[in-house]
C-alpha cells in the first residue's frame, strides 16, 4: 500500500473536494446517521413524487409544474 499521503494530494489534484469527507468524519456515527436516514428520506420521498407525477395525465402534470 502507499503512502496516504499521496494518495490524497493527488485525489485534490484531480479535483476531489476532501473537506466533505472531514466534515463527516467531525461528526458522531449518531449525527452520521441521522443525517443519512433525512437524505435517505428525501430521496425516496422525490421518488413518490416522480412515480406520481408519472401516473397522471400528462396535461395535469404539466400544469402543475407551471406553477
């Protein structure tokens, strides 16, 4: 295995944002984990909404997005 280190320089080198990674590693697995289940929970929540938004006719949804 090689040097951290310079696996990380060339990670922010080709652009990768590692301050997302200290951030969560700040944080408590309970704290980690809340956040995950409300992330989780939008996710599947915008899936309802696409599954319903799909299921009406078309001319209702596109109304509905002009608002």
């Amino acid at each position: 295995m090689g040097d951290p280190m310079t696996a990380i320089l060339e990670a922010e080198r080709a652009g990768f944002d590692s301050s997302l990674i200290e951030e969560s590693l700040a944080l408590s697995h309970e704290q980690r984990a809340v956040l995950h289940q409300r992330a989780l929970d939008l996710a599947l929540e915008m899936e309802r909404a696409g599954r319903v938004m799909r299921e009406q006719p078309q001319s209702i949804a596109a109304t509905s997005l002009r608002r």
